[in-house]
C-alpha cells in the first residue's frame, strides 16, 4: 500500500506541528481539573460577626445578655477608649461595636425608651446576625417585664435562656444532579473541540495539499494502482490520524477524570465527541482538496479551529453570548458539539425525552460531516477534470 504509506510519512513529519496543539490543550485541562470544578456545600453553619461589648453597668441582665451574645457572636475584648475602638473597626479587628449605657437595664424593666448605642461596619452581612440576637434578646425581656412587674432579674435571666435556648436545624435538599453536570469532563471535552479541530486540520489538510501536488497525482496515476485503491487508501490513512489524535486526548481524560468514566454520561460524551472527530476530518478533507500550497496552512487553521470556539461556547459559556453571534455559531459543527455536551453533563434520566435534543445535535454533526465530504468530492472531481 504505496500511497497508505506516503501518507503516514507526511503525518510523521507534521507530527510536531499537531503535537504543540495537543500539549497546550493538556496544561489547560489540568489547570481546569484544579481550579473550574466546584465543591458542593453540603450543610449550613452562621457566620459569627466579631463583636466589642462594652457595658457601663453590670446587671444579672446584662451578664445575662453576654452570654446568650457570645452564642451567635465572638466577643473582642477592647479598652473603652475611642481612638482603639476606631482603629480596630477600621483595621476589621471588630465588625460591631455595642455600648450598653448606665440605667439602661431599669429603663428596659420600666419600660423606658433608652437605647444602646451601637457602630458598625457598613453593608456587613454577619452584623446582620448579631442584629438579630440583640433585639430578640431586649424585646423579649420588655415583654416579660410589662406582663410580670415583679419578676426579678434573676429569675428573668433564667427564663430568657430557656426561651432562646431552643435552635431550627436546617436541613439543605440538593436536586438530584448529573455527576458529570459542571465537572472536569465536561469542562474537557468542550475544550476538546479546539484541539482536535487544530490537530485534525494541521494533519489532514497538509497530507492532502501534498498528495494533490501534480507531481506526486501524475506519479500515482501512472501506477498500476486504480483510482479506487489509491483514494481508498487515503481515507484510511485519514481515518486511522483523525482516530489516534481523537483516542489519544480521550485517554488523557481517562487518566485526568477516570471516576467519571463510570457513568452513562461518559458514554454519549464519547459518541458526540467520535462524531464531532468524524465532522472536522471532513471539514479538513475539504480544505486540503481547496488549498494549493502549505504556506497559509497555520492561519486557515487558526481561524476555523479559533473563530467557531469563541461563538460556540467552547472558550466562554453559550448562556453567555449574544443571540445573533449564536445563531451565526449555529452554522458550525462546533456549536453543536458543544450544545450536546452541556446536555450530556447534566442528564439525570435517559429517557427519549431528555435525549431527544442531544440526539438531534449529534444528527446535526453528522450532516455537516456529510456536507463537507460530498463538497470535497465535488472540488477533487472537478480538479482532476481541469488537470486531465
């Protein structure tokens, strides 16, 4: 097999080329395994704001207070003096600064109208806690004071704590979801387009702008190989690249993320990303048999692997780009690849419903697959008519 073996000597000596892109891609996908995949909260603990509890009394209510305080709050220490309590709210040595005043505890038990005094942190989300507590605290109090007059302090110390003693446990529910929904494969495969497509255009188009030279097709021509035999062995030198670069970048996920190779998810993400390989080796089939010389080769491929991957939601999420630029994407393979994937990550159930849509996306890759190759056989009939 002359011809077979030409062509995986052309793709031996661009081997460097396709294997920058593939290197590349392999640092980016080992920083998102460090860095993208978020960790699941899986309960709920109150933030405790720091607090400065100054009193100018010292009342069994007071004492009292502290001390149910000290529940929902860490309790700083400070000298009562301004210039420190300013400099530890401005340094965040403290995020709320509270001043009971002398008599406030009697005016609470009479039904007086002093307050505390109180400085904080501006836009301070835990303050918003220690808020809470101090009202529940004092407004319960009022209330036990104005319906029992002669209730001691002591006594009204000891029913506040059994009152506020009681606590709701929250209980967060998490929705049945994907375990390969926002996780490193999904992450991988969706960058996947760009390397394959690179690596796909490099190898391909540059082995069928060198077998389209009219040196090289008079010399197979003039061989006692028929035409059938000699395009034949094209395609499977094409199909043997187009498959080694595709299972390569699929083992390396296998290394990276084997826990998600479990799953049913994996399966399909294989299938759309086979299908996706099977589309770009066409597109690349086509540009070979389009190009005439090696000299433009990296820019045609840094625009069609690039230019698709930025308004396909390979580098940025589609939720996140415009309609016209996604409806202008919906003209490329990629933006189907990587439609299939998002929904491949977050399946749940495989009925016809839920795979219906991904699917259609993969018909959809497999169209353009199709598309490309009968153009590519139109453009090399009609060479070959032009040469004769």
């Amino acid at each position: 097999m002359p011809v077979f073996k030409l062509s995986l000597k052309i793709f031996r000596k661009n081997w460097v080329a396709v294997s920058i892109y593939i290197f590349i891609f392999l640092g980016i996908a080992i920083a998102i395994s460090a860095n993208s995949v978020p960790e699941k909260s899986i309960g709920f603990s109150q933030e405790k704001a720091k607090v400065a509890l100054i009193s100018e009394e010292k009342t069994p209510l007071t004492d009292g207070f502290q001390k149910e305080l000290s529940k929902s709050a860490v309790l700083i220490k400070l000298p009562d003096q301004t210039e420190k309590l300013q400099d530890a709210l401005f340094f965040r040595k403290v995020t709320y600064i509270l001043r009971i005043p002398k008599g406030f505890t009697q005016s609470v038990l009479s039904g007086g109208s002093m307050q505390m005094k109180k400085t904080v942190v501006p836009n301070s989300v835990d303050n918003a806690y220690v808020d809470l507590s101090v009202d529940q605290y004092w407004n319960l109090a009022r209330i036990y004071a104005k319906h029992e007059p002669g209730i001691s302090q002591q006594q009204l110390v000891n029913q506040l704590k059994t009152n506020l003693s009681g606590s709701t446990p929250v209980t967060i529910k998490a929705h049945e979801q994907a375990k390969t929904a926002n996780s490193f494969s999904m992450y991988y495969f969706n960058f996947l387009a760009y390397t394959l497509s690179a690596a796909l255009i490099m190898g391909v188009s540059t082995l069928m702008v060198v077998m389209n030279k009219r040196d090289i097709k008079r010399r197979n021509f003039c061989s006692p190989l028929r035409a059938s035999s000699i395009n034949g062995q094209l395609i499977l030198a094409n199909l043997l690249f187009a498959l080694s670069a595709w299972a390569i970048l699929i083992l390396f996920c296998f290394i990276l993320d084997s826990k998600s190779f479990g799953t049913q998810n994996m399966v399909y993400f294989l299938i759309n990303s086979l299908l996706f390989t099977g589309s770009m080796t066409s597109l690349s089939y086509l540009i070979g048999n389009l190009m005439k010389n090696l000299n433009a080769m990296s820019a045609v491929c840094n625009v069609l692997t690039l230019g698709p991957c930025f308004i396909s939601g390979v580098f940025v999420p589609q939720e996140f780009l415009n309609d016209t630029v996604l409806k202008i994407a919906s003209f490329t393979p990629t933006y189907w690849y990587v439609q299939a994937n998002t929904r491949i990550a977050k399946l749940t159930q495989f009925g016809w419903t839920e795979l219906s849509p991904i699917i259609q996306s993969m018909a959809l890759l497999l169209a353009f697959g199709a598309a490309f190759i009968t153009v590519s056989l139109v453009v090399g009939k009609r060479k070959n008519l032009m040469n004769e």
